[in-house]
C-alpha cells in the first residue's frame, strides 16, 4: 500500500492544530487505498504549540513531531519534514487550514492514478487579505518571473503532493538560502494545477509582515537570478553616455556660446545621482557575496532539539 507524508511547518499555530488534525484526519482515513504519516515541525514556537503537538501524538500513533532549538523560518520547516518523510508522496500543507484538505484526494489520484509527479494547489485570490500586500505580491511575481523565466507565478504555493523521485531532486539541493517556490520549479516534472479560492486561517495570525516579505522577495529574486547584477552594467554604460553629452555640451555652451554655466548645482546633482546609483549597486552585489557566504559556511538548515522518533538533523 502507498504510504503519503502530510508536512505540516508549525510556527505558533496551537489554536489551529487541534481542528487542522480533525479536518486533515477526516479526509486522511477516507482515501482507502493509501495509508499515511502526519509530521508536524515545530519551527521554534513561543506559545504552546509544542505541548498540542505532543498531546495529539499521544492520541494517533500517525503523528511524528520535530521541534526546532530556535525559529528557523518555513523554508526550514519544510526541508526537516521531507528529509524525515517516509512516504512514497509527500504533500506540504499550512496549520491554519488555508490548504483546503479536501483536495488531498484529488491530489493522491493525480499522482497515484494519471501519472504526474506532482499536484500543486493553486490559489485564485487574495481573498482576506490587505490591499498593499495583495498589490506588493503581484507586483513581486511579475518581476521574479521576468528576471528567472521560471514558473513561479502568483497563487503558486507550497501546497503540493509530489513523487519520491521529486522528493528527492528537492532534497538534493542543500543549498542554505532557500527559496521553495523557485526550487520546485527548478527540479521540473510534471505539474498537474488545482484551483482553489483563498480561505481565511482558521485561527491564530499571519506570521508575515511587510519587511518579512521584502526579504523573501528578495531571497526569491537573489538565490534565482543574477541579472540584477547586469543592470549596474547598463547603468554604467548609460551614464557614460550622458556624461560625454554632458561634457560636449558644457564644452560647447562655454568655449563657443559663452555662457555662464551653473556649475556648482550641476555638480552637486551630478554627484548625488551618480553616489546613489553605485551605492545601490554595490548592494545589490553585495547580496549576492553574502549569500555565497552564507552556502560556503556550511551550517546546518535546522537544528532539532526534540523529536518522537530517532533523527539526525
Ligand atoms: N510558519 C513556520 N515558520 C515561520 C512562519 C510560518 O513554520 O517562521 C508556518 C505557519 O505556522 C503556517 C505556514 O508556515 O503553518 C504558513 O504561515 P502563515 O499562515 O503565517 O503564512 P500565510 O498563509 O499568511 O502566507
Ligand atoms: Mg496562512
């Protein structure tokens, strides 16, 4: 019989976990032909996750927990539980029931039955959530998709059944910077997408905020692409450019037209666009030496302070 690994990345979400355990169990129990495993990672929760999640485990012999020594974010969360995984298909899924369990059944019969290596949940709307952070998102999409011509479109998320072959190209990839969205796109196979509409979670709070997501933009738009790194090129060139018209016009407008120039404000722009511009440049490469950093470190992804079965982290 086939065995599905539910992971479930839990970061305060003691109110959810009871009713997410009932509803995800219900639907579980009712797919006959395949049997399965519920791990529940706790990424370094600061309320009483940890005890729900040992109390349910007591309860359903399913359950498998890793708890973290610290927050190490979902990125984290998610590679502990498809490292641990034991299944032939492991599908990632939100505490807070905002990944309708209801479409694991289809999602089984898609990999089980027509053959793709993988179904992945594909949200329609942003339904529930702030306008800035809906317009922020789409925004951030279009250029990620334009920058890695990779498939990361909007909607697109974690909530996916996948193959063990997928499985494992996802896991060959130890890289430290993690960005999951880019790395299932990057590994291929065959996708087969489900619609869903945007649910309201079911209890607790969204643990994003707008400077959290600006750095998970950019985790996205760094660890997948380099042609930021470009653009301080075609800046460069551009601005030479402007500055040998610049030049003959100054040399023009004073040596022919004799005309009193107003060098001192020219200057004082000039030098504040161009310390700008390089400023922003040397950021932008500096993000990219700093996560070189960060892989040549070699620290571990997580760090597991206890667990209900024996592990390695
Ligand atoms: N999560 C996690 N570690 C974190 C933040 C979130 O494991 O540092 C989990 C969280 O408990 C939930 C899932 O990731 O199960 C999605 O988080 P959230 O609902 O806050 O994100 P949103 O749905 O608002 O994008
Ligand atoms: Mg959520």
């Amino acid at each position: 019989m086939k065995k599905i690994s539910v992971i479930v990345p839990c970061y305060n979400e003691e109110e959810s976990l009871p009713l997410f355990h009932k509803e995800v169990t219900k639907v579980l129990q009712d797919i006959s032909d395949a049997d399965y495993e519920l791990l529940f990672i706790n990424d370094g929760s600061k309320d009483r996750t940890i005890d729900i999640i040992k109390f349910l485990a007591t309860k359903d012999p399913h359950i498998s927990y890793f708890s973290f020594s610290r927050n190490f974010g979902k990125e984290a969360a998610m590679y502990a539980g498809l490292s641990h995984a034991e299944g032939d298909y492991c599908v990632i899924m939100d505490a807070d029931l905002q990944h309708p369990p209801t479409l694991l059944k289809k999602m089984f019969y898609a990999v089980d039955k027509e053959g793709y290596d993988c179904c992945a949940g594909k949200r329609l709307d942003r339904t529930g959530e702030g306008k800035i952070r809906n317009f922020l998102s789409h925004s951030f999409y279009r250029v990620i998709q334009r920058l890695t011509h990779m498939d990361m479109s909007d909607g697109a998320g974690d909530f996916r059944m996948m193959s063990r072959q997928m499985v494992n190209a996802i896991l060959e990839m130890k890289e430290y910077n993690r960005y999951m969205k880019g790395l299932f796109s990057f590994v291929g196979f065959e996708t087969k997408w489900i619609e869903f509409h945007n649910i309201e979670r079911v209890a607790g709070e969204t643990k994003w905020t707008l400077k959290s997501l600006f750095s998970y933009a950019c985790e996205g738009i760094f660890s997948f692409s380099t042609k930021p790194l470009m653009l301080s090129g075609m800046f460069g060139t551009f601005l030479l450019l402007i500055s040998f018209v610049l030049a003959g016009y100054i040399g023009i407008d004073t040596l022919f037209l004799h005309h009193k120039f107003n060098g001192l404000l020219a200057i004082t722009l000039l030098i504040l666009v161009l310390s700008g511009i390089q400023m922003l440049f040397v950021s932008i490469l500096g993000q990219y030496i700093s996560k070189d950093y960060m892989e040549n470190k070699n620290r571990p992804i997580y760090i597991i302070k206890e667990s209900n079965k024996p592990c390695v982290s």
